[in-house]
C-alpha cells in the first residue's frame, strides 16, 4: 500500500469526480479554486496599495505645501472626496487639505495599507496560491470558507471605500481608532447612527477580522493535513513555515480586537460606555454617554492583535524572501532548523510584548519593566532570522534575478527598520519618541521596503507561474532602483526630524512649531518630492504588470530551476493543480548538491540510487 | 453492527490501519450511561453554583471575593466535564492538545496582563470608573 | 476533485479536516470570549463602589435557560452516538430535541429577558443630591452594615412631569399622539403645563411610559423634563429592610410604592438597555453574541436534520460523513454552552 494511494484515495466514492468546465462566474468570480482566490486577493490587495499610497501622496503635498491647493487635481479631490476634506485656497483654487481631512487620509492609509493592503497581498493572495502548491496539495481544505473568507474581506472594502463619501468623510481617529476620540468623532445627534465614517470603519473591519479568520483556519487545517506524501514538517519551504506562523497569529490575536470592534460599535450605534470615561466634556457639554469605560481597554484589546499583526506584515515577506534567495544564491538555507526555531519564537512572544505600544498610559513601572524585557527578547529571534539570510548569501553564486534584486535590497532595509525599533523598546527612551516621526520612520522602514519589497519580490518570482509569462526585465529594473532610492529618501529623513521632535499628528508639516524644529523642516519638500517620484517608480511595474499578462515572454514550467514542488506543476496550474502523483523524497533547497548532474534536484525527484534511498528513509516506498 | 461495519470498510478502501470508527456499537452504548451522568451531574452542579452564590464565604473565610472564586472553580469543574466527556477531550488526539494548550496560555495571558494595569498605576493618572 | 481527508482522518494526526478545523476555529472563539470576558473583568475591578449592579435579572429563569442547554448538550452528544451505531431514527429524535431546546432558549431570551429588561427604569442620581433620595437609598443602613452604597433609582417608570414651551406645543402634541400618551394639566402648580402619564390598559392596570420614549420626549423642541414618577423596585421601596440588603433567589418586579425624583438631581437615565452602564452593556453585548451562536448553531443542526442533501438524506449515501458532520456541529454546540456556563454565574449571580 503506498502512502501517496491512502492519501490520494477519495473519501466519498458515492461522489463522482467533477471536471465539467465550470461557467464564467464560476471560473473568475465565484471561485473556489485556491489560485483564482489568491489572485483576487492579490489585484485587490494591490489596488488598496496604490490607493492607500495615493492618499499618503495628497498628505505628503499637505505637509510640504501647507494650505497650497493641491496642483493640477485639486479641483478633481475636492469634487470626489467633497468639502469636508478638502477647501479653496485664498484665492478660492479648490483642493486644499483640510484638517478634518488629513486626519481622515491619515488614519485611511494605515488601515488600508495594513489590513487592505500588506494582509491580502502577503498572507492571502501568496498564501493561497503558493502554498498548496508548495506542499503538493490539490487545493485547500475547504475551498468554500475559502471563499468564502474573500467575499468577506470584499464586502470590508465596500465598507471601508463607501465610508469616504458619507457626511463628514471617512474614519479620522488614526489606525488605531484610540477612544474617546473615536466614540466623540461623527457621533451624536447631527450625524446618522450608522453611516458616518467611523462606525462604517468598525464595521468594516469586523468583516476583515472575520475574513481573515476563515482564511487562518483554512491555512493551518491545510498545511496539517494536505501535504504530499513524502513532505514531513522539516521539508517544507521556509515561506510554508512562516505562512503557518502567520496564520496562528492571526486566528488567536484577531479575535480580541474583533470583541473590541464589536465593542466599539455597541458604543457608537447602541450608546454604550465600554471605553467612554466617567464625565466625559466635549467643547465644553456633557456626553451622552453614561460612562464607566475604559480607554485603556481599547488600546490593550487592540495592540493584543495589532503587535502580532506587525509580525504578521513581516513573516510571509521573509517567508517569500528565503524561498527567492535560497533559489537565486544556487545553495541551501543557511540555518534552516535555527530559522524554523527562531519563527516560532518569533510568534510566541509577540504576544506578549504588546503593551510596549502603551509606555504612555501610565501602567506604571512592574508593567512597563515586563514588556521592555520581552520587548527586547523578541529582536532576538527578528537578528536569527535576518542574520540566516545575510550568511545564506556567502558563497553563492547569485543570479540577480528581478525578484533576487528586491529580496537583497529587503534585508538591510528590514535591517535598518529592525535595529531603530530597539531605542522604542526602552520605556525611558519611548517616553521621548513616543508620536514622533522617529516611530513613523521605524517602521515604515520594516514593512515599506521590508515586506513591499518582500511583496515585488514575489510578484516578480511567481507571476511566471501564475500567468504563464515572464515580467520584463527592463521594466522591472527601473522599477527597482527608481523604488529603492527613492523609499529611502522619504523615510530616512524621518529619523532626522523625530529625533528633533517633530510629531507625527501635526497635519501643517510643523509650521506652527517651527521655532522648535528648524532646523529638519526643509526636509519635509525632500522627502515629499521623494514621494511623488516613488509614486512615479511604480508606473513601469504597473505598465509592466498588465502588459506582460499577454505580451510577456513565455514561461516554462520551472522557469528558475527551482525546487519546490510549485515548480513541478504545468504553468500556469489547473485546477487540481498537479497531472501526477506528487511524492517528495527530499528537503526543499537542494541546490548544487555534489555529485548532481545538475545544479537543483527538485523536491519531488526521486533518489537514483539505494544508498541515496537510505539517506532518506522518510520516503514511503512506492509501490504502484 | 455489520451492515455498518460493511460500510465503513466500503468508504475507506485501503486504510485499514486507521482507528476504525464506524463498527464498535459496544463501545458507545457504554458512553450512553456516561452521557447523561454528565449531563445529570451538570444539572446538580448548576443548582450548587445558584445555592453556592447567596452563602456568604466573605464572611466565613474573611476578606473578599470569595464568592467568586468558587463559583469560578465550580465553572471551572462544569466545563472540564463537558470538555473531557461531551467534546472527547480525553482520549483525544495530541494535535488538539497542543492547540488548546497555545490557546489557554494566551487568553490567560490577555486575563492577567490586564489586569496588572490596575495592579501598578502610576499616581494621579488612575482615571476614575464608575 | 476531492480533498483528502474528508472523511477519514489523515493517519498521522488523526485527524479529519473539519474536526482540525472546527478545533481551531473554537480556539479563536476561546479568544474572542476572552476577549469579551477579560473587557468584563477590566469595567468591574474599575467600577466605583455602587456602580455594579446586583440582583437586576432573573436567577430562576437565567438556571431555567441553563438546564436547557445543558439537556441539549447531552442530547446532541447522544444524537452523535446515535449516529456512530447507525441507528437512524434514534439520531432523529436526538437531534431534534437538541433542535428544539436551542429554539426554547432563545425564545426565553428574546421574549421574555431582553423585553422585560426594556421596560425597566434606572436614574443614577447626582453626588451632591444622593443624600435628598435616602428615603429611597438607605445608605446610611447600608453604610452602618459596611455594605456599599447605592447610587440608583430603579421601578417602572409611571409619568413623567414637563414643562412645555407653549410656542412649541404643536410639535408635542404630535409626539404625545404618536406614542399614545395621555397629557393632563398639572393640578399642583399652575406653572406646569403638563403631566404625561400612562395609558390604562383595560383591566386599569398601569402600563408606564416606556423610559426610551421619555428620552425621546426630552429631544422635542420646547420640552424640559421635571421630574420622574415611578413605581420603585422592592430595594428601594424599603432600603432599609436588611431583606434588600442581597439580591434574591426568586426575582421581584417593581412595586406601586410611588417615588419621585427630579431631573435635575439625576445624572443619567435610562432603560436596562446598553447604555444604561458598564454592567448591562457587558451583558448585552456578551449574552447578544452568544445569542448569535445558539442561532447559527440551531441552523446548522437544523440543516443536518431536514431530509435533505447534505443533511439527514447523506445517511443512506455515506452515514460517517454524516457523523463526522454532527460531531463538529456538536463540538461547536458543546462550546456555547460552555461559554454560558460561565455567563451564567457571572452576570445573574455574582
């Protein structure tokens, strides 16, 4: 009896085996075929990228030009996103950025990127198209909750888009959604108790919470049980270890904060005090609000799930950028078991420093003192992780590939946002950063070029399978450098001004506090020119992107020579993914091993001789 | 029993090995009694959590909060046995084990974390609660 | 296409996919109560002495709604036997008491909890005035038996005492018809314009205002609200009975002992609705949620009973599918009445 028989064997034999064509809507829309959700998430998640980029762009004008009408589209913003964000300047040109809407752009783009953006792309849309290829799976295991779980997170976005357009814009309390602001702002008697922009935000992401459980659910139950006959845990690719972790994050950390949301809509819609202090004035009157909350509550409920969430923008970039480098350096891993170690640990502890984010509620010292330690323990794991990946590049021949080229420039800009989080960790010196653009510039640097470029990375290394073609690879050069010189020049600067003190809420670049921080205001033009002319990086990947779906060059079916199992499938894959029985008889990265007669031995090869079979004594004989 | 036990085999060609699920009538007609023992001792000890609730144990053990202690612990009792025996926790695989295990470290973690914030709060800055 | 292990279980974890993946979509609910739970102990360490209530709902009804779910435990682990010894129409049976004890729970939530917790009145009265209310507080009682003090006026709420501007009187004329209210002039003080009092209903028992729509009465243009009038609850009907000292096991609804209180004494008002405080916005949201699980779990149970595809019909074609399916139907159903075991004593007893 061979193992890849008992795996494969149906386990309903009263169902027939369906491969009628399904219909168009079936095929591109309702699908429940692991890639097609993958690629869904994908171009959506994409989208929120550019659009969450867009508004940074607007605020950027904002803060160079304060009160300066927004060139060329200001009237174009101002009739789309309405008065309440936008006004005419003093010589009545429309499309000046009020405060209202900076607020309200601000506390957009760190949703959007992260939960709309980074989320879908990295977690989702890679997670469900590469990994139940990677471990020689036919699809998820439950393809409807899979799709489930896009409808759901389809239906936040609506949300999240519509919420813009409603009286008074779009959620403007931050990320965050810190209380009391956030139960004050749009509430009351004026606005309608259920479309106003911050409630339509809570609901929105009580959708994208819930989304990205069922999809959490579904990435662990099928890493666990569909993997190929053949491929025990230590064989799996390092991006299949680290979509695992993810996945853990988010099914335990994400609920607190949906209880909060939940929470928070009760205290919106329902007129209940969960964070709303006792006596609470707002300009001057009392609230409706019977009071008895806590604020505290929201921030702990929220950093419970939002400093996982920090590791969960970065771990399937790493992910990705292990499997690229592994490939283009033609040599294992370094430290694969260290790495595998260390991502666990990784995960553990994020869950346990989250109050580092709240040095300045006055939790006092014990509490404080506990999250520094714990704090600090974590870049232990965060060095393992990188340091492998530096050592893996030592003596490789490297290929600098598209996707090798973003994958090195990944690791000294993740280094360099790693490394400025460590001052953060300490409560004495948090005290002085704490709302700086010191923060903001820490971590921009770990998931800007960290995981977006993590994110290039792997759009580069697996369009070919995904769509059969080649991305160009002029394009995607200037797309690469134009990216990389110019992300550094919006973000480094920051470090300048947060440790001059500029805050990072201050929606006139600093204007009114310019006697205080004179001497790094210039730099708000440099970095905002730097950002339009990122914005400008973007157009050949875009051009590219779209162009290459049909025009690119032809993909062969294992266009890198790699060895995952991903590889060994037609390209790009149909449905039920693999023509053959996969078995796997080897580790992921066995590249250039001696004696090969060539310079990568795919996973699923089976061994030529008896004593190569004994060195692997994991694989199930095959008997057919 | 063999009709099903026909049965199990015939959906799962080939797996003998696998713990055979669908032919042990015996060993659930067993379980019968145990089910609703459980559930007969749930009831009883719902009773208890109510009568338990207006003893005043501050009074008897001093200082406070012990009402709800043991009302806790009785909860705490209530749910082990519908986990062990109604969710077939005992006996059950490892892999669900580890999980739990992560899970309840967690939550316990979200408890007591929260709770220290009330433990150590820096003077004047406590914000008053009703 | 068929995903492997849908039925049996993978040899090496032992495991069929939905029963791995109802175990870890109950470890995310682990953390979502816990989250709920923990947000409960966080309002209540941070509660100030009198601001969490005790003994507002139902003991005899909240066990009532305990046993039910107890019973539906057991007979949904029964069902699931019955199923495993192929015994059809014992799974039938089973399956559907469960069915019906979900409904029964909800039943008693939705229409007779919930409701009944609307109708009721609550004013916390103001610090500086708390003193004028001892009559009905009792904390000098209270304080000589080191208990701690109250702070709130509960009853039902039987008129409502206003003062209208009468350049505005047509817009309250339309609100007091619209709620079928009964306007009478003062006859104490001339002053006044209006009481708004209850209906009768036909056997001249009081009905009372609805404490939502003497909120509601307070928005209309020209309106200043007085003073409230209701029957008190037995607490504060006699505070000073050491009988009101505790809650009680057998639930007592609101006296005709008539109370007053002026608005202006009063801090906050409302309905045992959410918003009313810390303590009922807890269980609200909690009991609401959980509410929302029985409901998703009697559908689901309902759906493996109908004769249909999918459901009961699957026994024929493949009765183990159908086992396995009842068995994570019933491991969900397990959870939420382990969560309740835990609700139960927390809000109605402790």
């Amino acid at each position: 009896m061979s193992t890849a028989a008992l795996t494969h064997a149906p386990d309903d034999n009263a169902h027939d085996d369906h491969h009628h064509d399904p219909g168009f809507w079936q095929k591109w829309v309702f699908s429940t075929d692991h890639k097609m959700i993958g690629i869904q998430y994908g171009t959506t998640g994409l989208a929120f990228l550019m659009f969450g980029f867009m508004l940074m762009m607007v605020m950027r004008w904002q803060l160079a030009h304060p009160g300066e009408a927004v060139p060329y589209i200001g009237g174009l913003l101002q009739a789309i996103f309405g008065s309440s964000a936008f006004q005419p300047d003093a010589k009545g040109i429309p499309g000046v950025l009020t405060a209202d809407g900076y607020n309200s752009f601000g506390a957009m783009h760190g949703t959007i990127m992260v939960f709309f953006g980074i989320v879908p792309v990295a977690f989702a849309a890679f997670g469900n198209f590469v990994v139940p290829l990677q471990i020689g799976a036919i699809d998820m295991t439950f393809p409807r909750i899979n799709m489930a779980s896009f409808w759901c997170f389809f239906i936040s976005c609506i949300f999240m888009c519509v919420s813009f357009f409603v009286p008074g814009g779009a959620a403007k309390s931050g990320w965050t959604s810190y209380p009391p602001l956030s139960g004050i702002a749009d509430s009351g008697a004026l606005n309608h108790f259920f479309m106003n922009g911050q409630t339509l935000w809570v609901t929105g992401m009580v959708f994208n919470i819930t989304a990205s459980l069922l999809g959490s659910v579904n990435f662990i139950a099928t890493i666990i049980q569909l993997r190929a006959p053949g491929m025990t845990w230590m064989r799996l690719p390092f991006f299949v270890w680290a979509q695992f972790v993810t996945a853990f994050l988010l099914l335990l950390a994400f609920p607190p904060l949906e209880a909060a949301g939940v929470m928070q809509l009760m205290d919106r819609a329902f007129g209940t005090s969960f964070f709303m202090p006792t006596g609470l004035i707002v300009n001057g009157a009392a609230t409706h609000w019977s009071g008895g909350g806590s604020p505290i509550l929201w921030q702990h409920l929220f950093w419970f799930l939002a400093h996982p969430e920090v590791y969960v923008l970065i771990l399937p970039g790493i992910g990705m950028v292990a499997e690229i480098i592994a490939c283009n350096t033609r040599k294992p891993l370094y430290g694969y078991k260290a790495m595998v170690g260390a991502i666990f640990v990784l995960g553990f502890l994020s869950f346990i420093v989250w109050a580092h984010h709240m040095y300045m509620t006055g939790m006092g010292a014990k509490v404080s003192g506990f999250f520094q330690v714990t704090t600090v323990m974590i870049s232990v794991p965060s060095v393992i992780l990188v340091t492998a990946l530096m050592l893996s590049l030592w003596g490789g021949s490297i290929r600098f590939t598209m996707p090798m080229l973003f994958a090195t420039a990944f690791l000294p800009m993740f280094g360099i946002g790693g490394l400025t989080g460590i001052p953060l960790a300490f409560n004495a010196v948090d005290l002085y950063l704490h709302d700086t653009y010191y923060v903001i510039g820490h971590f921009h640097y770990v998931v800007a070029p960290g995981t977006i470029f993590a994110i290039f990375a792997g759009v580069y290394h697996w369009y070919p399978k995904a769509t059969g073609r080649m991305l160009n690879e002029f394009l995607g050069r200037l797309h690469f450098w134009g990216s990389l010189i110019f992300i550094n020049g919006i973000f480094f600067p920051m470090f300048l001004q947060g440790m001059a003190g500029v805050h990072r809420r201050w929606f006139d670049g600093g204007v009114t506090y310019e006697q205080i921080i004179k001497p790094v205001i210039h730099w708000n033009n440099f970095m905002s020119v730097s950002a339009f002319l990122l914005g400008a990086a973007q157009i050949p990947f875009i051009i590219n992107f779209c162009w290459s779906i049909w025009n690119g060059r032809k993909a062969s079916d294992n266009p890198w020579d790699a060895t995952t199992v991903e590889w060994d499938t037609p390209t790009p894959p149909p449905h039920g993914n693999f023509t053959k029985e996969i078995t796997v008889h080897r580790g992921p990265y066995e590249y250039s091993v001696p004696g090969a007669d060539k310079d990568f031995t795919p996973q699923t090869e089976a061994p030529k001789s008896d004593k190569a079979h004994l060195a692997a004594p994991l694989v199930a004989a095959p008997a057919h | 029993m063999s009709q099903a036990h026909d049965h199990g085999k015939e959906i799962t060609p080939g797996t003998a090995h696998e713990p055979a699920t669908g032919g042990d009538h015996p060993h659930f007609d067993m379980h019968l009694g145990l089910y609703l023992g459980v559930g007969g001792f749930l009831l009883v000890a719902t009773a208890v959590t109510v009568w338990l609730s207006y003893v005043d144990f501050d009074k008897m053990f001093g200082g406070h909060g012990w009402n709800i202690i043991i009302a806790m612990i009785v909860a705490t009792v209530k749910v082990g046995f519908v986990g062990a025996i109604f969710m077939h926790l005992k006996g059950e695989k490892k892999l669900v084990w580890q999980f739990l295990y992560f899970t309840l470290f967690f939550v316990a973690g979200l408890f007591l974390l929260t709770l220290l914030n009330y433990s150590d709060p820096i003077f004047g800055t406590s914000h008053a609660h009703h | 296409m068929q995903i492997p292990h849908e039925v049996t279980a993978r040899p090496d974890t032992g495991l069929y996919n939905a029963k791995l993946g109802i175990w870890l979509f109950l470890a995310s609910e682990v953390m979502l109560f816990g989250g709920l739970f923990s947000a409960y102990i966080f309002l209540r360490m941070g509660a100030e002495d009198g601001y969490w209530p005790h003994g507002l709902l139902n003991v005899p009804v909240g066990a009532g709604n305990t046993a039910i779910l107890i019973a539906s435990s057991v007979t949904v682990v029964l069902a699931w036997a019955s199923l495993k010894m192929r015994k059809f129409s014992q799974y039938k049976l089973w399956m559907g008491i469960s069915i019906l004890c979900g409904a029964l729970f909800l039943i008693v939530k939705l229409a007779y909890e919930w409701p009944q917790k609307f109708e009721h009145f609550g004013a916390f009265i103001k610090k500086d005035a708390i003193e004028h209310y001892e009559k009905y507080l009792g904390n000098h009682h209270l304080k000589e038996k080191g208990l701690p003090p109250r702070v709130e006026i509960s009853g039902h709420l039987h008129e409502v005492e206003i003062a209208a501007d009468p350049a505005e009187k047509e817009k309250l004329e339309v609100f007091l018809k619209q709620h079928d209210l009964e306007a009478k002039p003062d006859e104490h003080d001339a002053k006044l314009q209006i009481v708004c009092s209850e209906k009768k209903d036909k056997d001249g028992k009081r009905e009372g205002i609805r404490p939502g729509v003497a909120e509601d009465l307070e928005k209309v243009p020209g309106v200043k609200l007085i003073a409230f009038e209701l029957g008190l609850d037995p607490i504060n009907a006699a505070p000073d009975n050491p009988e009101s000292d505790k809650p009680h096991f057998l639930y007592k609804g609101p006296t005709e002992t008539p109370g007053k209180i002026e608005r202006k004494d009063v801090e906050f008002y409302s309905s045992f609705a959410p918003k009313h405080s810390s303590y009922f916005a807890v269980y609200f949201t909690i009991t609401g949620l959980h509410g929302l699980h029985v409901l998703a779990g009697v559908l689901i149970m309902l759906y493996f009973w109908l004769p249909i595809e999918g459901g009961a019909n699957m026994f024929k074609r493949n009765p183990e599918h159908l086992a396995n399916r009842v068995e994570v139907v019933g491991l969900f159903w397990h959870f939420v009445d382990l969560v309740w075991i835990f609700v139960f004593p927390i809000f109605y007893l402790l």
